[in-house]
C-alpha cells in the first residue's frame, strides 16, 4: 500500500489535468450512527448536563450531504455537456456558524436542554485551523452551482432520516419546523 500523506490531490492532478477535485466543509447528512458525522456527533454533548464549553471560535459552512450529492451532479452534467469542468473546486453552505450555533440549533430539533452548553469564544482543540474555515466556492457559482440548503431545514431533514441514529443515542426529531 502507498502511503499519500495527504497528497491525495495532487497525485489526481499528476494522472490528467481533466480531472475534477471538489474539497468539502463540515458535513452532515443520513447517518446510521450520530459518530459519523462531524457535526451530527454534537448531539452526544446534550445528554452530560454537566456544564460544557463548545467551540464558537471557529467558522464553518456546515453542508448537507444532499446539497453536495446535487453540486456534484449538476458538475458532472457540465462536464457531459462539455463545459470545461477540471482542477479544485470548493463546495459549501452559504450559511457561517460555529459548533456551539450548530449545537443550540440541534438541541431545539430534538427538544433536548442546552442551557448547559456554554460558548469557549477561543480555540479549544487541537487542530491548527484559521478562525474562518469557511471555502471559497466561486469556481462553481460561474458554473451556476451552489448551495440551496440552509442549516435548519438540512439538518431537519437529515434527522428525519437518521431516526435510528438517533433513537440509539436516546433522542428524535421533535421540531420538524426548526430552530
């Protein structure tokens, strides 16, 4: 096996120039368990009632898997249509918020308390990353792609659809019509 360290891209980019590489934020969408996304994961902090700081440092683009599943089909039909479609493309939600937005927002989907979330208003993790992790996605706006989902109605929506994820961590889906 070869190790890549990373370097995924630019080994794609060293077998033809006609591929297309899209880089992706914080992404959330159908899970089968809560752990598999990193944004969905928030919901294991509301069940310590403990007080507990969450990150709103940071700014990120939560994306929903489905608003990227259409991103990438309208690409693919550019490229099926000829359009010149290759080198990195960024894909996100037009909507910025920190870990500690995303979990008040998911603590009033699922009708559980926050009140105990607090905001750390400073990095808190180990990762080195700039305070706005947000993508620049203009490649793809020429193209006409963006995203159309916000964070709410995503969220709800991939909730909806994780059920069983959710009802494995104690919880469900209480406000379907969002924060």
């Amino acid at each position: 096996m070869v190790n890549l360290n990373g370097r995924g891209e630019q080994v794609v980019q060293t077998v033809s120039d006609d591929f297309a590489i899209l880089r992706l934020p914080i992404l959330y969408g159908q899970v089968e368990r809560v752990d598999e996304s990193a944004v969905l994961v928030l919901l294991n902090q509301l069940h310590r009632l403990s007080q507990q700081h969450v990150d709103n440092w940071a700014i990120r683009s939560p994306t929903s898997t489905a608003d990227i599943a259409q991103a990438i089909l309208q690409l693919a039909s550019h490229k099926a249509n000829q359009t010149p479609v290759h080198g990195i493309y960024h894909f996100s939600a037009r909507e910025r918020m920190t870990k500690y937005d995303m979990l008040l927002t998911l603590a009033k989907l699922v009708g559980k308390p926050s009140e105990h979330i607090l905001p750390a208003d400073a990095p808190n993790d180990s990762a080195k990353r700039p305070r706005d992790c947000s993508l620049l996605c203009q490649r793809l706006e020429a193209l006409n792609i963006r995203s159309d989902v916000d964070f709410v109605q995503g969220a709800t929506d991939a909730l909806a659809q994780s059920s069983q994820a959710l009802a494995a961590i104690g919880m469900q889906l209480t406000n379907a019509e969002g924060a």
